[in-house]
C-alpha cells in the first residue's frame, strides 16, 4: 500500500523489481563509477591537483621563514604600508602568510615558472583565493600546506580571504604579480 | 486506545502525548523560520552590492544567526515532528517516554534560545561553523550542546516508539516505507550528534579556559562529522516526506519496497563519510582519504538519491495513469494536483533537489573541482538548494497539510497557499542560479564587501560578478516574501483560522481539491490489500515519463560535470 502504510506484501523482499528501476539503477551505478574513476584519473592526467604536501608549524616558525625570503628577495615595497614586493628566483620556495587582516607579502613571479608555495595563518583560518584566477585554498593556522604552482597567465592577482576571519575580513587582500 | 484521536480525513491515529509534541516542535520550528527569515532579508540586502544595507558587523552576527536558525533550529525540530509522526502516528502506537521526549523538546527549546542569545549579544559572531582558534562566548557553545542532546533524546523516543510498536503488534509485517525513512534519518542524527559532542564539548571547556589549545584542522574534520550528516538527516527525512506527500495527495505506493529502502539503507553505510567534503583543499590530508570519502565510497550514496530521484515521481505517475491520466508521455503530470500545495511543493523540491542541489553537490565535492569552488558563493547556492528547496519547501508543504490534520484549524488565504510554493520555488531557484553564477567568477561566500572598502590593495571583480550578485538579491528578497506568506499562512490559521470539529472530515474539502480516495482508511484496523499491480505504461515501463525526466537529469548532470572539468583545466597549473 502507499508509503505511509507496512507493506501490503509481507515478503516484499521477494518481489519482482520493474525493468524500468533495474535499467535506471544500472545506469545510475556506470555513471556513479566513472565520476569515481575521474578523480584518480586526474591525478594522473590532469594539471590541477594539490601535492599534498603539508607539515606541522607554529607561526613563529612560519613567520621566520617568511621574514628571510622578504629579507633576501624584496624589490620594492608598495602602498603607505610599505608592503615588500618579493621577487624569488624561478623554482625557489615562496612564502605566503595570512594574518588579520592581510595576505604577506606580495609576491612577483615569472609566467610559465614553477615555483614551491608554501601557505599559513598566523592566528585564525583563512581562506587563499586567487582572483580572477579562481584557485582557493583553506590556509590552517599550525599548518604549512605546500603546492607547486606554475602561472601560466601574466597581470596582476588578486588574493581575497574568502575564509571568514572577524571583522575586516572584506579588507584582507593579498596580491601576486606575473610577469611575462 | 483511550489516549488516541482518529483522524476522521486520513484515518490517522493520533497519540495525544505524540500530538501535543508534534505540535509543540512544528510551532518552535516555525518560529525558527520566521527569525531565520527575518535575519535573511539583513543577508540578502548586505549582500546585494547596490543596497549594502547592514554595517560589516551586523551582517556577520545576521549571517551567524541565519545560519544557525535556518538550518539548525527550524529543521532539527521539525524533523522531530517528523520522527514522532512516523513511529507514534503511522505504527498506531504511543509514544515511548513521553516525558523524556518533553524533557528532549525542552533542552533543545533552551539551547536554541541560549545559542541566539549569545549571537544577539554580539560576541559569536564566529558563523555556525565556529572554527577554532576564532572563539565565541562559552553559551554559544553550551547553547547547541543541550540542543542536541534535546535532539538526541527525541532519537531515542522514536527509537523506544518502534521497539513498543514491535512488542505490541499495532501493525503487520514490516514498519512502513515512511518510517523506515525516518529510521535512516535517526540513525544518521545519533552518528551527527556524536560527532558534534566530540567536537563542541571540548571547544566549550577551550572557551571557558579549561582546554589550552584545538587543533583547528582536527576540529575541521570532526566538526563537518556534524555540519555535513546533519544535512544528510535532512535528506533522509525529506526523501521519507516525498514518499509520504506521494502517497497523501496522490494514493502513489513505492513502485518497489525493496528497491526504496535499499536506497535508504545505503544513506546509513555511506552518507556520512560526506564531511570530507569541506576539507577537499585542506592540508594535511591525503588524496587517497579525501577520495574515497569524498565520493561517499564510489558515490553509493550519490546512487541512492539517483535512486529516489526516480522512485518517487515514478510512484506518482504509476498513480495517476491509474486514474487513467495515460495520454502521452506527461499527462499524468499535467493533470497532478497543482493546486495542492503540499503536492506542488513537493513536487518542485524533488526538481530542484535533482537538478541544482544534487548536481553541483557532486560537482563542487569532486577532489580537484572543489579548487575552483571552494568558499566561493557557489556553496550557498549549492546548500541553498539542497535545504532551502530540498528540505525546507518539502517541509512548507507538509505543514500546509498538518494544519488541517493534526491542528484541526481550516487554513486562511488558501489562494495564496497555492502560489506560495511556486513563489518560494521559483525565487529561490533565481537566488540559486545567481550566486553559481557569481561563485564560478570567483566572488567569495561570507563577505560583507566585495569593493573591499578599508584594504591596502585592491581589487576588482568582473562587472558581470555584481550584475549577478544584484539579481541574486532580488530573488532572495522574494524569497523571503514567500516564506513571509508561508509564515502568515500557517500562524495566521493556527490562530484565526476557523476551528474543525475534530470529527469532521474536511480533507475532502482541502483547498477545494479532493485528496486521492487512497488516503481514506475508514477502518484503519485492517490494513487494505493491494491491488495487484496493473501495467499502465508503454514498453513495460510503468513510468515511462519519469524514464524520460531522469534520463535528462542524467544528460544535465554529465554535460554540466564536464564542463566543470573543462573549466579547471583553464586554471593555472598546480602539482
């Protein structure tokens, strides 16, 4: 009987199952199968994928490391902040720190270069979203994640927090420059 | 059976402990409706850039109490209705521990009042996920702790109706599909509510100094255990709703027991493994883990929602070219009660439940798709869909139906209940397919100002990205004028609507449109028999338009995820 009722055939289990339901549960379960099969097929395939690389830090020692790379590689700063510009060799390990309320440091980079990002909050989550680009991120305090990326398209980047981190979350904004 | 009401229209019987309590939990959910939607015009209009209407911390203890009230407070009591409907009221049993389940209504009716005090006093703005080391006040906390274990108690009451009904043989056979829905969504709330003790327990003694430190990537991980498989209770529960308006306005009956509840039975084994999810561009966890879980085990339980997807519409057409609907491939459908408003709210959730929520679901929860989607205001939309939609218009729907039923009262502006679903359906849908579209441009979710006033740098999104966010927030402002009609419907009849002599039928006169004669169990003793199964279909198909409506899912639900994979192809390389 109707759904709200026991079942009007006490062995329901062994009635017949309608053509229609098994040929739609067949080809529910392909599909099923192959968005399965996509993720690893990616990994091997594909361009986009997180390394997976991370480790456990604490933001004084994140904040060390950040602080060498701006100490060597700093080109100019920028704004009345006196932001650093870094500008690291091709290859080379860079640093981005998010912290309220902002992305440190901006970092210049060469289009078509590979370069070793490693990401971390020095107090809350925040979240690492490349603009226009459209990569994001969660940036976990006590976690130092570790991607290479390589920018295949030249301009200027923006990097919003599109983890809520209190408020002047919609003021934290980072920045990366590609050159050609 | 002294302490029973028979339902003179459906021919349910209603325990008097269980309907005081239905009644009780459906009228705290629907104050959490109102406040959640009150609290969602203050959303909606921040977040449309010409109108930018709260400053940045209102909008944020707005966002945290709307989020918290909408899907936390007004759904989780309403599911607890549900639950005593389905095991008191459907098994023709009395309710286990009734002053447990007082007690259970009462702890969450304390902690929902705790929780939004703390928001409103205005040092919890931490948003309803809370991530540590972001700290609000040790009563925010407190507040969604006796919430569920309020919850939990009215597990374990339906839990004790079931055993009770077993023991005392108030029905034949095995318990209906209906119930057995509300078993999957109770099993999945005790599992969700573990994980939420793990979590917040200690997160409360952390706000009150006892704890030095959470690891914020653990608390992730366990506080989704909680954040995801609550909404997993919604859709066991509001696939059980499907089942049951099917069967109420329409006399549809599953096309196959056991097809459905294995459906059901695979949202227990692998749903859960849904908090994966949220932690797709997380660090520290492996690919392989996030896989696996992520795809709910190769997508089992994706292929239960499939399932239902067709299963239930399915059961309805059966119905209807029963009644002799059978011209064409969609006559049963034109014909359908659209009037109904428990019909056509159920019937536009299980589309946009389809179409929009479950697609971008699987979309945005694929491994390296997430990149590209991740806290963009693509994840509103997507959950929007699923529980604004899904959950919450199936829910409308129901209520439309309980009024006369369970509350006895003739419902007012029945014009007006008849458009509200399209109203609330349609608008949505505009909200939904808005904010999609201003995520894939990469506008970020939970934020008061894309211009970014206040910031050292600066960036600009595309104008394209505010043309869509402003259409989103007409359909959300619309959004909330429907559920303002839903709102005004229901409380309004409760309380001026005209009393029903409680052994009146009136059902006959529901909205001027008849229910389905099915529904009208005169002598609920007996259970009917059915009707051996007639074949009203072409090419041995009962439902061949059904066929058709899930093969275009289907098609939609491929092109669209490989346009997403197209799409993330374009973005820089990553390794």
């Amino acid at each position: 009987m109707t759904a709200y009722l026991p079942p009007a055939q006490r062995i329901w289990w062994k009635e017949p199952v309608g053509r229609q339901e098994i040929l739609w549960i067949a080809i529910a379960l392909i599909w099923c199968l192959i968005m399965f099969f996509m993720m690893p097929y990616w990994h091997v395939y594909g361009k986009q994928n997180l390394s997976n690389e991370a480790y456990q830090t604490t933001p004084a020692k994140f904040g060390e490391k950040v602080q060498a790379m701006i100490d060597e590689y700093t080109v100019r700063t920028e704004t009345d902040q006196q932001i650093p510009v870094v500008a690291p060799p091709a290859g080379s390990d860079i640093y981005m720190l998010g912290r309220l309320w902002q992305w440190w440091p901006i970092l210049e980079l060469e289009k078509d270069k590979t370069y070793r990002l490693h990401l971390s909050s020095m107090d809350w989550n925040h979240g690492f979203s490349l603009q226009p680009v459209n990569i994001n991120l969660q940036v976990i305090p006590g976690y130092e994640m570790v991607l290479n990326i390589t920018p295949d398209t030249a301009g200027e980047f923006g990097v919003v927090c599109n983890e809520y981190c209190g408020i002047g979350h919609h003021s934290m904004l980072g920045r990366i420059y590609v050159k050609e | 059976m002294a302490n029973f009401r028979l339902c003179p229209d459906t021919g349910l019987y209603f325990d008097k402990n269980a309907e005081s309590l239905i009644k009780v939990n459906a009228v705290a959910a629907v104050v959490s409706l109102l406040v959640a939607g009150i609290l969602a015009l203050g959303v909606a209009l921040t977040r449309w850039p010409a109108v930018h209407l709260l400053p940045a911390d209102q909008f944020y203890m707005f966002l945290t109490a709307h989020g918290i009230d909408a899907l936390l407070f007004w759904i989780i009591f309403f599911e607890i209705a549900i639950l005593y409907f389905a095991s008191s009221t459907l098994l023709r049993c009395r309710l286990a521990a009734p002053r447990w389940a007082w007690l259970g209504f009462a702890l969450m009716l304390i902690g929902a009042v705790t929780t939004n005090v703390a928001i409103f006093q205005g040092s919890s703005s931490v948003m309803m996920t809370s991530y540590v080391p972001m700290q609000a006040a040790p009563h925010f906390y407190l507040g969604l702790i006796l919430f569920a274990v309020g919850a939990l108690i009215g597990c374990f009451v339906f839990f004790g109706t079931l055993v009770i009904a077993r023991n005392e043989r108030t029905y034949e056979g095995s318990i209906p599909l209906v119930t057995f829905g509300a078993v999957t969504a109770a099993i999945i709330a005790v599992f969700t509510i573990a994980c939420g003790a793990i979590i917040l327990v200690p997160t409360l003694l952390w706000s009150i100094g006892y704890i030095a430190y959470i690891d914020p990537a653990m608390y992730r991980v366990i506080w989704w255990g909680m954040g995801h498989s609550s909404q997993q209770i919604n859709v066991a529960a509001h696939v059980s709703v499907w089942y049951l308006v099917a069967g109420l306005t329409l006399g549809a009956r599953p096309m196959s027991e056991k097809v459905s509840r294995f459906a059901f039975l695979l949202y227990i084994f692998f749903l859960q493994l849904a908090s994966a999810h949220h932690i797709l561009v997380d660090p520290g966890i492996s690919s392989e883990w996030k896989i696996f879980n992520t795809s709910y085990a190769m997508y089992l339980a994706v292929l239960a929602s499939l399932i239902h997807g067709l299963t239930v519409p399915g059961s309805m057409e059966v119905a209807q070219r029963a009644k002799g609907y059978t011209h064409g491939l969609f006559e049963w459908l034109r014909k359908a009660p659209w009037g109904n408003p428990a019909f056509s709210s159920t019937f536009i959730s299980i589309v946009i439940f389809g179409f929009i929520g479950g697609i971008t679901g699987v979309v945005m929860g694929t491994e390296q798709i997430n990149l590209i989607i991740h806290n963009t205001i693509y994840v509103p939309a997507h959950f929007h869909a699923t529980v604004a939609v899904g959950t919450t218009l199936t829910f409308m729907g129901l209520t439309f139906f309980l009024i006369p039923v369970l509350f006895r009262r003739q419902m007012i502006f029945p014009t007006l209940a008849r458009w509200q679903p399209f109203l609330f359906g349609g608008s949505m849908t505009v909200l939904i397919l808005f904010m999609m579209g201003a995520g894939t441009l990469g506008v970020s979710r939970r934020h008061w100002d894309m211009d970014f006033a206040g910031a050292a740098l600066s960036f600009e999104y595309s104008g394209m990205a505010y043309t869509l966010m402003g259409i989103a927030g007409i359909g959300a402002v619309v959004a909330v004028l429907a559920g303002g009609a839903f709102l005004l419907i229901t409380v309004g009849s409760l309380l001026f609507g005209k009393k029903l002599d409680p052994s009146a039928g009136i059902l006959q006169n529901f909205l001027g449109i008849p229910l389905s004669r099915g529904t009208y169990t005169a002598q609920p003793e007996v259970l009917p028999m059915a009707a051996p199964v007639e074949e009203h279909g072409s090419a041995g198909f009962e439902a061949p338009g059904t066929f058709i409506l899930a093969m275009i899912l289907l098609i939609s639900f491929v092109v669209y995820y490989f346009i997403n994979w197209k799409y993330l192809s374009s973005v820089w390389p990553l390794s």
